[in-house]
C-alpha cells in the first residue's frame, strides 16, 4: 500500500475543513487534455481525502491524501467543489500570480510572477518495502515558488479558519 501526500494551494475557500471527494474520472468529450467527474456508470472511481492547513483570503493550502491514481486526480476533484490549484491552466482560473495580485495593487511595468505553474507538490510518500516489510518514507520540502507563494498570503492575505466570506 503506497500513502501519497499532496500539498495544493487552491483558489477560493474551502468551506469544510476536511472531507472525503469522491466521483469517478474519466476524459472529456468536448477537451482532450481534460479529464472531467464522469456521469455514472463511465469513468474510473476516485477518491480524495483532504484537510486544510492554512485559510487566506480567497485561498487555502489544502493537504490532499490521493487513495487512487487517476490522471489528474486531485485538480480534478479541487476543481469539481470550485476550488481548483492556483494557476492550474487547465482547470482553474489564472495562469500566473503576481506579487500585486496578492495586494490588490497595480501591476508593475517588469513585475515578476510569483508563480507561473499549477500550485501542487507531491510532499510526501510511504510504503513498506516489499523485500523486508520495513515501513519507508520520503518527503520533499515545497519548491521556491510555491514557498513563495504562501508566504506573501500569510503577509498580505490573512484568513480564519471556516470563513464564508
């Protein structure tokens, strides 16, 4: 049994702290590249389990616990509840955060994006080895831009948990 950790930052607030996103996935009829919840009896199950570590305004970083493997899993189920990974092209809404966007200021003439790229990051993996049965872990610490990224929320996008703003 392999455990999977995902870390993701979303667009939007999450509502319920943690919960289970279930639906089956399968490819779109009207995208290529999209995989999409598929109507019953189509797609393949799946299912997410999540809790969120931190609440910004108009963001979340969400832990995402994967307990299958489908082709874009995770950004599909974020998408599915209108929450899907920052900057995530095919799924969500924008294609780069700027330092402004963060602060509701003008952008800058040469401004640089604080990220550029979907906002997920395989944090970490578990399984026991197959030969001895010794349990193995490894993790991965968040990239520069996603570090980035959560830090100037924490600076300039405060949140409380559960909010409905």
């Amino acid at each position: 049994t392999v455990k999977k950790t995902y870390l993701a930052i979303s667009r939007g607030e999450v509502r319920t702290p943690e919960g289970t996103l279930e639906g089956p996935i399968g490819r779109s009829r009207s995208h290529s590249k999209k995989m999409v919840i598929a109507p019953e009896g189509e797609g393949r199950e799946a299912r997410t389990d999540y809790r969120v570590k931190e609440f910004y305004k108009g963001y979340s970083l969400i832990e995402c616990y994967p307990h299958t493997g489908r082709t874009h899993q995770i950004r599909v189920h974020l998408a599915s509840i209108r929450l899907p990974v920052a900057c995530d092209k095919l799924y969500g809404r924008e294609k780069q955060i700027y330092p402004s966007d963060l602060t509701e200021g003008k952008k800058a003439p040469g401004e640089i994006p604080v990220i550029e790229r979907h906002a997920l990051h395989a944090a970490k993996i578990a399984f026991s080895h197959p030969l001895t049965g010794e349990e193995m872990s490894f993790s991965a610490p968040l990239h520069t831009d996603m570090s980035t990224l959560v830090e100037k929320l924490r600076k300039n996008c405060p949140g409380k948990p559960n909010s409905s703003r």
